[in-house]
C-alpha cells in the first residue's frame, strides 16, 4: 500500500523545538484572520470600541482553545487530530446585518442558536450522510481556495504609503522562494522549518525596506485585558430575529460542512499508511464547532470554524503529531493576553503573509482534488463538482447577477464557498432524492438473521431482473457481508439485542446493499486494505469473510459513527462471456 510523506503520525512526539516552533507559526498565520474578521464585522456593523476589544479578545481565546479541544478530544468532544480553529469569514455578512439590525445582543442570541443546530448536526451526523459527501466535502475544500486566493492576492501589495515600489514583490518573493526552495530540495529538519524560514527571510527583507511595523509592537502593553461590559442577549425574538435566523442557520450549515471537510482531510493527511475516515472524529470535531460557537455566542463575538491551514501544513512538512496542536492552541490562547506578543506577530507585513499562504492554500486546493476523486468519479459526480466549482467562482467575482445576488439573504451568496458549497449539497440531495425506492429487511444481529437475508437478498434481485449469476454473486456478497458483522458485534454483545437494517437498490447497472448496525471499533475498510498487503500468508478464520468480500465486491466502505455502524458494499453484474 502506498504510504504518505507523513515523518510524525499524531500519536507521535517529535521533538519539543518542533512542535513549539510550527505550532507557533500556526499561532501566527490563524491569529491575523482570527482578530481580522471580528474587527470588520464590529466596525462595518457599528458596534463601539470597547465591544469590539471584547469581541477580539472573545475571539482569539476561544479559537485557542476550540483548537487544542479538538487535538486532545475528550469523550465525544474533539477529532484527536491537529485542527486549527478560528474566526469564520463565512459569517461576515450575516453578522454585520446583525449588529446593524439589533446590535450585539441580537448577534449574541443568533449565534447561540447557530451554534446549537451545529450541535444537533454533530450528533445526528448519520443521518446526513447521503449529502455530506466526499465529492460535497472535496468541493468546500476546492472553493475555500477560490474564497480566500482573492483576498490573499489583494494582500500582496499592502504594504504603508511611501513604501519603495520594489518592498512588496521583493518582500513576497524572498519568502515564496524560501518556503518551496526547502520544502522541494530539503528532508529531515530542513523541510519542517522550510515554512517558516520563509516567513523570516520575508520579514527580514521587509525590515530592510522599512514595512516591519515596530511601531505597533513599541506602542503595546506587555499584558492586558479588554474593558467594558458584557453585551448579553436580546431574547425578546422579535421580527428582526425570526428574518435573519434562516440566514444565519444556512451559513451555520456551510460552516459545519467546512469544519467536516477540513477534518476528513486531516484524517487523510495525518498517517504513513492511508486509513478509512473516522467519522466518529469528524462527528467530534463538528461538535467543537458548536461549541466553541455556543461560548462565542455568550462571549458576544463572531462564531468559529475549523482552519485548514494545519492541513496544508502537515502535508508541506509531515508533522501531523498531537503535540504540534496543543501548542498552536496554547499559543493562541495566550496572545490574547499579551499584546506585545500579539503585536510582535500581527506587525509582519502583509506580503509575507499573503506568500505564505498562497504555498499553504496551493496545498489545500490539491487536498480537495484528492477528496473528491477518492472514491472514483463517475458522471454525476463529476457534474456535480464542476457545476458547484464554477457557480462558486462566479458568485465570488461577482459574475453572476450581482444586481440581485448582492440583495439576497444580506449578500449570503457572495461568498463563493457558500454559494457553490449549497449548490454542491442541493445536487447531491436532488441524487439521492430521485433514486429508486430501496428494498429494506430488518432484523437482528445473529445467524437467525441469516435466512431472512438470503431470501430478501433473492427476491431483489429477481424483482430487479437479473440471472442467476448476479443473484448468487448477491447472495454471496450478503452473507458475507453479514458473517463479517456478525464475528465483529459478538464479542461482548451477547447481553444485549442488537437491530440491523438492510437496504439493497439498484445503482449504474449494478446493485449497493447497505448494512446499517451498531457501531464496532474496528474499521473493516482498513483490515481489507491490509490483507492485500498479506495476500501470500495463510489467513485466519475470521479473515476469510473480509478475504471473500474483497473478492466478489466492487466496492466496500465502512463508516462508523457513535452509535451507528454502516457497511455499503456495490456489486457489479458479472460479465458475461
């Protein structure tokens, strides 16, 4: 099996000098939009300045600490996987609405609310599973490029009035050339620092240019709080709130979507050898979305997202260790209360930052690709990205009737991610919705269940038309499919009655049966991809069902989420000779 380029898997421990340094410089990248976005939404919305001292500090807490949550994971809470998090520019327009409309009370109460459709979300992620797909998620993924590229270009050239004309290509050249000359030519320690020898190589050049902000970072206190009273909630639900909650719950949606996006991708970027997804991880780190929103609600600032930024650079340095979150979420919660660090930090001149994100976003736009083609692309699927990909570019660049998108849904449809990602979901959806209805059998785990299955499984395929071969390569398929669950849900399941469900439906020619039980801690995807790997040694008893199944099936996948357990296998008609 091909494996990654991954030096730390994330129950590894690399060195402390490594997890301290790239975790700061995640700090570094995520605190700049993290106390951006608050910033625009209080000033464009009207908020004072003391609610706005409170919304940053608010913010660049709770996104330190949302992001360690999510590395160590607790319970049900976190993905154990480095996962950044921090202000959503996905809420900008809404939230400036918001504040214009009912001031920060009114936002206060919205985002709450927000955040607990995320958390139901979270909590019944299986049952969304038919929408929020790879090729949905790989889409996000692809338009959250096309979403930020825009504004990452316009910072190329900010640089302070009265600059040399030469300080901003010169200054993002020194640091594009650093971060890809190491990343492409360096290994071993070389290549974890590539990024941000980068970023110093920029910022010394900028200094020689005189655009290094010393000023700002002379200027601030070494420690402090913001003052000013909390802004509470407006929980009289007037007219103002019942017409933006729709809004408000469908950007919440994308944002959840992007969270899930960002944490598959992380899974698939994080080990040496490729695993099947946890969505048992991805169902927690949806649950830190809403709840690093529910505390950003009563904190009175913006709500929060998953960055994709430790994505991209686990795949330019290698390091996806836990250790490497954990600081870059101590490290951000700890800026909020040291001004002079913050400002130390926040004075690198804007061409440093927008070079190194455009590698950091390069690499993204590639992960999305990835997402999307791995589970084949068939005509559909294709149609779906390509459409969701170009509305969404077009919304972004304002070329598709701005004169009535600009109005809609306090300008919701600006945003390319949005747009694209909600066509994205109402395609897939429309998919699913117009499929032929399913055959369904349900029973309970145990070889009792046997029978019943084999004889459901014959009666689709005679209802569906096809010979004998086709029938007994179902059957097959089904009672292995079924022998495998039943050897996984025995070990101490004999106290307790477990239900199963079977769907089987027609699919391209061929047949999908979808078995949906309790949930196993094993993923039966990961132990097939191994024994391919062990295909000359004598296999076990309870390997001979997976061996079988790999055998007589097009396709398995297995998705464990808490509390429920689905196994999806596609059958394809022999051909005849």
């Amino acid at each position: 099996m091909a494996t990654t380029g991954i030096r730390y898997q994330p129950d590894e421990h690399p060195p402390t000098a490594v997890s301290l340094g790239l975790g700061l410089q995640l700090a570094v990248i995520s605190v700049t939009v993290t106390v951006l976005i608050p910033t625009v939404v209080m000033r464009a919305g009207g908020a004072t300045e003391i609610h706005l001292g409170w919304a940053v500090f608010g913010a660049t807490v709770i996104s330190g600490a949302a992001t360690v949550l999510q590395t160590v994971r607790f319970g049900r809470i976190g993905m154990g996987h480095v996962l950044m998090m921090g202000t959503s520019g996905a809420f900008i327009a809404v939230c400036i609405t918001v504040l214009a409309q009912g001031g920060p009370a009114l936002l206060a109460t919205l985002v709450v609310a927000a955040a607990l459709f995320q958390l139901l979300l979270s909590a019944r992620l299986a049952m969304f599973r038919r929408v929020l797909t790879p090729t949905v998620s790989g889409t996000v993924l692809l338009l959250i490029a096309v979403t930020v590229m825009p504004v990452v270009f316009d910072m190329l050239s900010e640089v302070p009035d009265g600059s040399p004309s030469a300080a901003a290509p010169l200054t993002a050249l020194a640091t594009v050339l650093v971060v890809v000359g190491f990343a492409l030519k360096s290994t071993g320690a070389l290549r974890l620092w590539a990024p941000v020898l980068g970023v110093v190589a920029g910022s010394v050049v900028a200094a020689l240019f005189g655009i290094y902000d010393l000023e700002r970072v002379a200027g601030a206190s070494w420690v402090g709080l913001p003052a000013g009273p909390w802004p509470g909630f407006a929980l009289d639900f007037g007219p103002a709130f019942w017409a933006l909650l729709p809004a408000f719950l469908l950007v919440a949606l994308i944002g959840s979507i992007r969270t899930i996006s960002s944490s598959i991708a992380a899974q698939r970027t994080s080990w040496r050898r490729p695993r099947a997804v946890d969505y048992r991880a991805v169902q927690g780190a949806a649950a830190v979305d809403g709840l690093g929103n529910l505390i950003s609600g009563f904190a009175g600032t913006v709500p929060n997202t998953a960055y994709t930024t430790g994505v991209s650079l686990a795949e330019l340095t290698g390091v996806a260790a836990r250790s490497l979150g954990i600081a870059a979420g101590v490290i951000l919660t700890s800026l909020a209360f040291l001004p002079k660090a913050l400002a130390l930090l926040l004075a690198i001149p804007n061409p440093v930052v927008a070079a190194y994100l455009t590698v950091i976003i390069a690499m993204l736009f590639i992960i999305g690709m990835k997402m999307v083609l791995q589970d084949g692309m068939d005509y559909r699927k294709g149609l779906v990205v390509g459409v969701a990909f170009w509305l969404g570019v077009g919304f972004q660049s304002d070329a598709v009737f701005p004169e009535h998108v600009a109005g809609f849904a306090g300008g919701l449809l600006g945003n390319g991610m949005t747009a694209g990602g909600l066509a994205a979901i109402l395609m897939t959806a429309f998919v699913e919705l117009t499929k032929p209805r399913g055959s369904r059998f349900e029973g309970e785990i145990g070889v009792a269940a046997l029978p019943g299955i084999r004889k459901f499984v014959g009666d689709f395929a005679s209802r569906s038309g096809w010979d004998k071969a086709m029938a007994d390569r179902l059957d097959a398929v089904a009672e292995e499919a079924m022998s495998t669950l039943l050897r996984e849900h025995d070990a101490g399941a004999e106290s307790r009655r477990q239900r199963m469900r079977l769907m089987a439906y027609k699919q391209d020619g061929g047949a999908v049966l979808e078995f949906v039980a309790a949930p196993d801690e094993e993923n039966l995807q990961d132990r097939m991809a191994l024994l391919a790997e062990q295909a000359g040694e004598a296999p076990s008893e309870s390997e001979i069902s997976l061996r079988l199944l790999r055998h007589l099936a097009a396709q398995v996948r297995h998705q464990q989420y808490h509390d429920t357990d689905i196994l999806t296998v596609r059958v394809d008609a022999p051909a005849h000779r």
